[in-house]
C-alpha cells in the first residue's frame, strides 16, 4: 500500500476577510512537496480549478517545479479535468512531466464537480458523461500508441472529440505505460467502465467508505469479466485529513480552519457549519479523517480491510490552516501512520 498527500491550493479567507495569495500557496506547496519527499511519502498530487478562490489551473505546471525539488516522490493531479480538456494536450504535458521528473508522473482523470471550465472553454455541461467517456478512452490510446487514428477502427457511434488520422503523440514518456487513474464519485456506471477499461480507480471518501463497498465490488466484477488481471484493478482513496497528537485536540484545531473551508469553497456556498455537523463527519461512520494517529491508523485499515485498497492520500492544508500546522499533521502521516499502517498489513 502506498500514501501521499494532495491539495487543491484554496485561498480561503480569514475572519478579517483576506487569504494566502496564489503566489503563497504555491510557494508553501513545493516546502510541502519537499517534506513529504523527504519524509518518504509516496505521491502527491494537485487538484485543478478554475476560480479566484484556487491557486491551481494550470496543475502540471506546479508538478514540473515540484519535479525540480524533489528526488522520488511520484506526481500527479487530483484530479485533471478531462471532460474539457484535449487528451492530446494531457498527454504531452504529462509525458513531458515525465521526461523532466526521471518517470515519476501519474495522470489522475476525472469529470470535476466544480462547473466553471464548461463555459471557460466552451463545452456543454449536458454532455459532462460523453465527453469525459470520449476523451479518456482516446487517452488512453494515446497512452498504447504513438500514432493514433479516431475514432479507433472499433469505436462505433458519435464521438465527442474531432477525428484524427495518424495523429503523433509526442513526446513519449520514460515510463512504458504511463499509469492512468480514475476518480470516480458514487454512480455505478462510472465504476462498471473502470473496470471495463481496467484502469485503476480513485474515490474520495467524503462520505465514509460504508457506501463504496458494492460499487467496488461492480469495478472489479466488471474488469474481471473484461479479462483485466487483479493487479491492474487498483483502488485507492483519499480524504480530508489533520493529524494531531490527540483527537480532541486535532478536532478544536481543526474545525475553525475546516468550517471557513467548506463555507468558502465548495461548488456551491454552503452557509453555516455547525460543530455538530463537523463531529459527526469525522466520527467513525464519515470520511473526514481528524485525530491522533492511532486513531486515523485503525480508520484506514478498515477501509482498507472492506475494499482492499492500495493507495490513501490525505488532501491536506484545507482552509485557513497554518502552513506550520499542516507540516506537522503531515509528518505525523509520514512517521507515525504510515508505519503503523504498514506494520498492521504485514508489509514492513
């Protein structure tokens, strides 16, 4: 099992109205970048949004300089926002991410629940599925070839992406197979084509991991039947993360920071969010994952234990939290969870 950390560089506002400039948080993502290196960590990813209240639309850009501050840690988005994006262009940027990272890039592709980049770039928000589905098929084309035709020879009906005949994909990664993820949410279809594809799979768990079991159990029926080997039916999870050296302490920390966050920068304003509602989302049936390592430990490996997965990241820095706190909750991950993590499931 592997760990990491992800962020989407929000510029959430304290009580006197101002934030972190882009500039600042960005700045503070490469020294987290860096600790989580040095730390061990495994990956770290960046998420991509499209509005005044984020530092990052331009993901990769930030990973190309993390590649230049780091020596083994993977990199990868969280998610790309293939839907309105060219698979051409995300291919390239990544294989180049790749070449300039000694081959440690990772393509995380998903649909985005914020709405903005449909108008941005001039796509209808009623095709969100078709083009999604489009254009992740053709990039993982472009992953297997060189030169690709589309549609493919196979593909029948209408296609939501322009047809192209002999089209270069260049250039090529260091990678063999640069290793394509996909977020899903909570519809079974989207679970069912994951394993159709037998691509591994990506949930964020802001719900707790009760409501995922059936549908992973549909991704992996269905890669099964596809005839995709269980070492390429991959889950991995992420949540809402801060690590303190209690739980009632990393609960009163946390909270003012996490409330700013989710009344602040959600898809759509979320009014007041009540102390009660914050504890119960961090209680042991929700997914925000708030407390003591011993306490984030015994929660991972039971979602682990029901839906055997091999990756978990912590989306960290949320809200108005202090850099020097969110450093901190990280190295708790790196030398605490994580080696409890591995010790319990055997893996030294």
């Amino acid at each position: 099992m592997d760990f990491g950390i992800f962020t989407f560089g929000e510029l959430t506002r304290g009580p006197s109205g101002t934030g972190r400039s882009a500039a600042q948080r960005i700045d503070e993502t490469l020294r987290l970048a860096r600790l989580a290196d040095e730390a061990g960590l495994d990956v770290i990813g960046l998420g991509e949004h499209h509005r005044h209240d984020f530092a990052f639309s331009a993901p990769e850009i930030v990973l190309a300089a993390i590649a230049r501050e780091t020596r083994r840690i993977r990199l990868t988005t969280a998610v790309t926002v293939l839907s309105t994006a060219d698979p051409a262009r995300v291919f390239e940027q990544f294989a180049t991410l790749d070449i300039v990272s000694g081959g440690r890039a990772e393509i995380l592709a998903g649909r985005g629940v914020f709405p903005e980049s449909f108008p941005l770039f001039g796509y209808d928000p009623a095709q969100y599925d078709a083009l999604f589905e489009d254009k992740l098929e053709l990039l993982l084309q472009m992953r297997e070839h060189a030169d690709v035709t589309w549609p493919a020879p196979a593909a029948a009906g209408p296609r939501a992406h322009h047809a192209l005949h002999h089209a270069a994909i260049a250039p090529r990664p260091v990678q063999e197979r640069l290793p394509i993820w996909r977020g899903v949410g909570g519809t079974p279809s989207s679970f069912v084509r994951a394993g159709q594809a037998g691509v591994p799979l990506f949930l964020a768990l802001l719900s707790g991991h009760q409501h995922f079991a059936r549908l992973v159990e549909l991704y992996r029926a269905a890669g099964t039947e596809a005839g995709h080997p269980d070492s390429s039916l991959k889950v991995g999870t992420g949540s809402h993360f801060y690590a303190a050296r209690t739980s009632q302490a990393g609960r009163d920390a946390f909270y003012p920071h996490y409330a700013a966050y989710i009344q602040q920068n959600m898809p759509r304003p979320a009014g007041a969010f009540p102390r009660e509602q914050f504890d119960a989302w961090s209680g042991p049936g929700g997914g925000l994952l708030v407390g003591s390592p011993a306490e984030i430990t015994e929660r991972i490996l039971a979602t682990h234990e029901a839906l055997g997965t091999s990756r978990f990241m912590a989306q960290v820095g949320l809200g108005t939290l202090p850099f020097a706190e969110t450093a901190a909750s990280v190295e708790l991950l790196a030398t605490e969870i994580v080696p409890a993590v591995k010790k319990a499931l055997g893996e030294g």
